[in-house]
C-alpha cells in the first residue's frame, strides 16, 4: 500500500475530514457510558442529586452537621453558604422555591464553581454520614450504649421525649477533646468508602433536608433524568451524523482512489509496447484492473474508518475504564490478551493463502478467456470435456483456497462473541462484590462493562483491518507493478517533426533485431527502402521475421541495432503518436470493436465524411455486403467482429486503414481469408487509390505479391533476394520454391 500511497495526494481533505469526525464520533461514543452510569447512579439511586452538597439547607441542620468538622472545614464549607431569612431583601424569591423558609431561617449555596464543590463535597457528605450515623444510634439501644462510652455518656438512659435536636445540642456541649475523638473515628471509618461511595451515601440525607425544605424531590429526580437523557440523544444524533459524513468521506476517497487508479493502469498499459505485454498477461492486466483494485478500495474505506476509530475506542475505552474500576482492569487485560492471540493465529495462517488466491483468480480468467474465445475450435474437436475438467480443476482450486480462508475467518466472530459474553459475565460476578463491599456503584459497573465492550469491539475492528490487509497489500503490489513498470519505448525528450514536404519514404539501415531476453537475434542486417507511390512486398516461410519487421516501423519494438528512418528521420526521434499518424496499420489478426460498421470505420478519422466512409468501403471491396445488411452501415459488430465473417472482418479492417487516408499502409497478411478475385480486385483497387502513399504488404500467397513494384525475401532473419517477381524467379532461389509450391510454371510465366 506504500507504494500506492501518493495516489491518495488529491483526498487528503477529505480524509482529514474524515479522521476530525472520527474523533467526533468515537468521543461522543466514549461519552454514552459515562451518561448511563449517571443515569443510574444519580438519576435512579440518588434521585437526581448529584452529590452532598444541598443547594439549600437549614440553618439548624448546617449546625447539626458542622459539629463533625473541624473548625477550617467548617469554615471552608459555610463560605459557600448565604443566610436567608423573613429580613432578607430576596425572601419572597427563595420562599416560593423553599416553602418551609417561612418558619426558620435557612442556608443557600452561592453560585459555586465545580472545583469548590468538589473540594467540600466530601466534608459536607461525611458530615451528613454523622449525623445520620448518630440518629440511627439513639434508635438501636444496644448501638446507643456502646456509643456512649466514647461519647462521654450513656445514650441509652436519656429521657423519653427527648428529641435529636435536644441531643445534638448535648453533643455541642461536650469537651472539645470528646468532639474530636468523634470527628477522628469518623473519618478514619468513612475514608475506607471513597469520594464516591460517600457521596451516594449521604445522599439519603440531602435528599431528605430537600423534602424538609417543601422542595418537589420527585421532579428533581424527573428533570435529571430528562436533562441526561437529551443530552444522551443528542450524543447519538452526533455519533450518527458523523457515522454517516465519515461513510460518505470514506466511500467518496475510495471510490475515488480505484477511479484515479483504474485510469492510471488503463493509461499505462496504453502504452506498454509488445515487450511489456510479455510480462503481464492479458488475463492479469484484467484481473489487476478489477479484482485487485477493488481490494484496494475496500481497504481504503476500512482504514479511514478503522485505523482512527479502532485506536481512539481502545485507548479512550481503557483510561475510562480504569476511571471507573482500576480494580477491575484485570479483566480487560486477559480478554485483549486472548483476543490478540486469536488474531495473531488467524493472520498467520490467512496470509499465505490471500497470496494464492490473486494468482488463482488469474487463472481461472486465463482459462474462462481461453474457452470463450475458442470456442469453435473447442467444439470442432470435441474437446468440451477437456475443457469442462481444466476449468473445474481452476475453479476448484480457487474455491479450496477461498473457503478455507473464509472458515478461518468465520472462527473470528463466534470467538469475538465468546470473548464478550464470558467478560460481561466476569464483569458482572466480580463487579456484584465490589457493590456488596461498597466499593464500586451499580451505575459504574454497567459504565465498565459497556467500556469494556468497546475495547473489545476496537480489537475485532483492528483484526478485521488485519486480515484484509494482507490480501489487499498483494492486490496493491500486483497494481504497483504494472504501474512502475518501466517502458522500454518512450518519446525522446527533444522530439523532432516530419517536415511539410513529407511523402512517407522508409529506410531500414542495418537493422538487427532481438527479443527481450532472447540469446539471439530474430533480423539480422536488414537493409531496404520503400518508396512513396510503391508497393513493396515482404515475403518468406512461416517464423521468418516478417511481421516482426513492420512491427519495428510504428515502435511496437525498437531495433536492437541499425534504424529504420522514415523521410529522413529516426522514427526513434519522433514522438510515438506523430509516427503512428502516418501510419495505417492493418495488422494479421483483425480486429473490430463492439458498435456499428460506421463507428469502426470513423475509429481511424472521427471527423471523416459518409462519402469517405463509402469510398473506404468501395476499395476495401465491403461495400457490397455493407448494402445487403438492412441497416447499411448503421449494422451492428460485436465483440472482436464475431457476428461477421473473416473476410468481411478483413475487408472491414482495411477500409478502416483506408480512411485515414495516411502516408504510410501496413497490410501484415490481412488478404489471407479473401478469395483469389476479391484479393486481385482489392489489391488493384487499393493501388489506385493511395497511389501517393508507401505501400508494404506481408503475404504467404505469392498472387498476391507477384505484382508489387519490390518484393523482399525473408529467410530466418537475412534478407535473401529483393527485386520485382521476375527478377526473383530468376535469382532468387528462396522465392522460386515459394512461387513453384504455388503455381505451375507456365501460371509463374
């Protein structure tokens, strides 16, 4: 992927788009758990108060209280309260919200930031813990007399009647060194509890001074619910919205990446020469095309969608997590460790077969391409079993191969599954002592477990991200290739021009020619020119280097020595597309492409006229059968011309040469499916027509060579004989046994 990364330039931003509603989403996700465990914690246990500092309180209650404080954190608590009385200028105000002010003065909380509440919130709760600790102590006897003894006196034996107020003023009383024995063994009790747990405890108390105020404790309860719970909804629409803007990112990206990436690959192998063609076959070119770049586009979405979220999620999970438990961090660490495991066994078997798997796709499209294209021949030799068996034994493998990765894959979600049931049960069995020691709160338990989830769920992202990358990393090299593959052909940095008075005259000097790779060469000296206004013919025996020869005239591939100048100029100082201009080209094996017989013929001049098109057809000897199809030249041609014959192909093939009117014709064996009178009346129909143009003809049939103004005898790779037909019968030892295999001597005469 690496090596395909620059390609993602003109995304970047969008995908930063992307990544800032990531981190939108996953801390909206993150924030859900918290609101829950409020949910729970304040709003259903502790009735909507959230922690133990009332926002009013009487003034004989915050007398009751501060007897278990020290003197700087009394003074530290009654800073934050303001005396409200029947005298103060806002009575009327507070009297509405705290009906009993109208019988005793009470205390108000100044508008108090949460630091400072924070800071007295646990004073004012271990206070409240006191008092109500100390109540419940003069309703149990047996309590009553063991307090007594560290209080000074036997509360047991106080006298019927009595109320709590009258005691704590007795308390009040008491030495200062007994008060603070008291406040000592509090605190030393209710710092084994915790902030939190002290907090939810005391809340018992707040919530009672607010049911003494007149206060509607229910639709407090009610409103802290409501308030979360918009909060909560809104979270979600969040989370939603990004979900949805980090799809539509991801996908535009990806889509995007294989759109620019398809373009790249289809524009490269435009320009392979014959030499780059042997490194690929035409099934893989397809199959990189496709298969592989589609890999490539689902993982771009599973990064930009994964590799932030998945992090964020685990490590944000983690520290909120260990925020609400760290006691129970155990857990989470043995389900990663596990699940790790899991994944690490997976890829490593999953990896070497996604390798396999690119290079059997190849293959069955190497052999479904093989089968469809021979059909006929196929069936002409009843081969279909043959057939039938080589496509299984392709299909087959690749279906093994596939399946056992996808069962491989499939134990990830059942594992996953398990991993998150047995921690939600662990969590639940370990977290239900914490509650019973009064260590952990319900609400943060469900907190945790969610959290915990969430970890979870961030793994089996990151192992999914795992899997498909090395099967996309192999689609990426495989992409990678065919674009950093070096072309042996290119257009020359200071390309020079034809000039105006350019006819199309070629020159082979000293040409010599060698496969890539091969150990020897396939021409050897090749010296001859080709004039305007002349045919010249290129003869010999099959595998003699003739279609080799004029493949070197437009750069399918360049000359391993010598040159080949066309007006003068090395065709390897022109650019690719100013040589191919000149150039009608008809090569051995036609070729039409899928529309009609008129879009085929303007492939070679969109711009050229229907006469030109007939004319075209009129020489190329096609415009009789054009006429009898019902539609004339509206017919339509199917894949590669199957739905005509290979004349028609042919004859369609050299009217499309035909109307690009060039300076140059290369007719590579095309005449081979015409009749003996349709080769004769085209050849001299073509004659007169590019009367001014460089004609070159390749044939096996020496009638069709017989009349061109130079005939060149190939022979293994030399150039054997050269002159007109009746030089050659004469001199030409080579081009006699072709002629006489043929014809008759008295038909050669």
């Amino acid at each position: 992927m690496v090596r395909l990364a620059k390609y993602l330039k003109p995304f970047i931003p969008m995908i930063l788009i992307a990544v800032v509603l990531l981190f939108v989403q996953a801390l909206s996700d993150l924030t859900l758990p918290d609101y829950m465990s409020n949910i729970i914690n304040n709003g259903i246990q502790q009735g909507g108060i959230v922690n133990s500092v009332p926002e009013a309180i009487r003034l004989n209650e915050m007398k009751k209280i501060t007897l278990f404080m020290n003197e700087n954190d009394k003074e530290e608590v009654l800073k934050n309260y303001t005396l409200i009385d029947n005298a103060s200028s806002d009575y009327d105000k507070y009297l509405k919200k705290y009906p009993q002010l109208e019988k005793e003065a009470i205390l108000v909380l100044n508008k108090t930031d949460k630091k400072e509440i924070a800071k007295i919130n646990p004073l004012m709760g271990k206070a409240f813990l006191a008092v109500s600790g100390i109540e419940q102590i003069i309703e149990d006897p047996a309590k009553a007399a063991a307090a007594g003894s560290s209080l000074g006196f036997d509360l047991s034996k106080l006298p019927s009647g009595i109320t709590s107020d009258q005691i704590f003023i007795m308390l009040a009383q008491m030495p200062a060194g007994n008060l603070s024995k008291i406040q000592t063994a509090m605190n030393e009790k209710f710092n084994v509890l915790g902030d939190k747990m002290i907090t939810q405890m005391a809340v018992g108390s707040v919530k009672a001074e607010y049911s003494a105020l007149g206060m509607d404790v229910n639709k407090l309860q009610s409103n802290y619910i409501w308030k979360i719970g918009i909060l909560m909804l809104l979270l979600s629409l969040l989370s939603a919205a990004s979900t949805i803007g980090v799809g539509y990112f991801s996908a535009m990206t990806a889509a995007g990446l294989a759109k620019n990436l398809r373009k790249k690959v289809f524009d490269k192998v435009s320009s392979f020469s014959n030499t780059e063609f042997d490194k690929f076959s035409t099934a893989s070119l397809i199959t990189r095309s496709t298969n592989d770049i589609t890999q490539i586009q689902m993982l771009a979405i599973i990064l930009i969608r994964v590799v932030c979220y998945a992090p964020i999620m685990g490590i944000g999970g983690t520290i909120r997590a260990l925020g609400k438990s760290t006691s129970m961090s155990w857990i989470i660490a043995v389900a990663v460790i596990i699940l790790i495991g899991i994944i690490l066994i997976v890829f490593s078997i999953s990896l070497p077969k996604f390798r396999i798997i690119q290079s059997l796709i190849d293959r069955l499209n190497l052999v479904t391409r093989e089968n469809l294209s021979g059909m006929l021949v196929i069936r002409s030799f009843n081969t279909q079993k043959f057939e039938e068996n080589r496509f299984d034994k392709a299909n087959i493998d690749l279906t093994k191969t596939t399946l056992f990765v996808n069962r491989i894959m499939v134990v990830m979600m059942p594992a996953m599954m398990l991993i998150m049931n047995g921690l939600t049960l662990l969590i639940i069995w370990v977290g239900a002592h914490q509650v019973e020691k009064a260590a952990m709160q319900v609400g943060d338990i469900m907190a945790f477990m969610q959290y915990a989830m969430l970890i979870v769920i961030s793994f089996l992202m990151l192992s999914i991200m795992f899997i498909m990358v090395p099967r996309a990393s192999v689609s990426a090299v495989r992409v990678a290739d065919v674009l950093e593959t070096e072309t042996l052909i290119n257009d020359p940095q200071n390309p020079k021009q034809f000039g105006s008075d350019s006819h199309g005259l070629i020159e082979f000097k000293n040409v010599s020619f060698r496969y890539p790779g091969a150990e020897e060469d396939v021409l050897h000296d090749i010296n001859f020119t080709a004039k305007p206004g002349k045919s010249t013919a290129i003869i010999g025996a099959t595998g003699a280097g003739k279609s080799t020869l004029v493949n070197l005239i437009p750069r399918f591939y360049d000359v391993t020595e010598g040159g080949v100048f066309i007006d003068g100029v090395d065709i390897r100082e022109i650019k690719q597309h100013d040589l191919r201009d000149k150039i009608g080209y008809v090569p051995q094996k036609s070729l039409l492409f899928t529309g009609t017989i008129e879009s085929n013929l303007r492939y070679a001049d969109e711009n050229a006229s229907d006469e030109q098109l007939k004319t075209a057809a009129e020489v190329a000897q096609a415009l009789d059968f054009i006429n009898e199809k019902p539609e004339g030249f509206e017919s339509r041609i199917s894949q590669a011309g199957s739905n005509v014959s290979g004349g028609q192909n042919q004859r369609l093939s050299i009217a499309r040469a035909l109307v690009k009117n060039p300076d140059i014709y290369i007719f590579d064996d095309c005449f081979s499916a015409l009749d003996f009178k349709t080769d004769a009346e085209l050849r001299k129909a073509i004659k007169s027509h590019a009367g001014k143009s460089t004609m070159l003809l390749i044939a096996q049939r020496v009638g069709t060579v017989m009349k061109a103004d130079q005939i060149i005898v190939l022979d293994h790779g030399r150039i054997v004989g050269k002159g007109t037909h009746t030089e050659l019968m004469a001199s030409c030892e080579t081009y006699r046994e072709i002629a006489l295999s043929q014809f008759s001597k008295e038909e050669l005469a």
